[in-house]
C-alpha cells in the first residue's frame, strides 16, 4: 500500500516514421522556397524587377 498519488495519464507518444524523407516535399520544392512572391500584376513585376537588378545594370 503505497501512499503515491495516482498519475495522470499520460500522452501517447507520436510514432516513429520511417519513411523515406526524399519521398517528403520541403518549402525548397516549392516556388514560395525560393523566395517567389505571390501573384501580381505587371506593374509590381517592374517594381521587383527594378529593386533586384545590380547597381552596374543601371
């Protein structure tokens, strides 16, 4: 007769996956990875494009 208090029950633990982790997609695979911005119109394009170009393309 021990005097422990009963524990509460305890979480399950997530399981282990194993997968192969190539199969997996990573924010890399996708265009928004590689610093694509959302949709725009042709105005911001010009925007992003005049931001983004070197300095001894002027």
């Amino acid at each position: 007769m021990s005097s422990t208090p009963e524990s509460e029950p305890r979480a399950p633990r997530p399981a282990l996956v194993f997968d192969d982790p190539m199969d997996q997609q990573t924010s890399d695979d996708t265009d928004r990875g590689w610093g694509e911005r959302p949709e725009g119109d042709s105005a911001a394009d010009l925007k992003r494009f005049l931001d983004e170009k070197p300095p001894h393309h002027i």
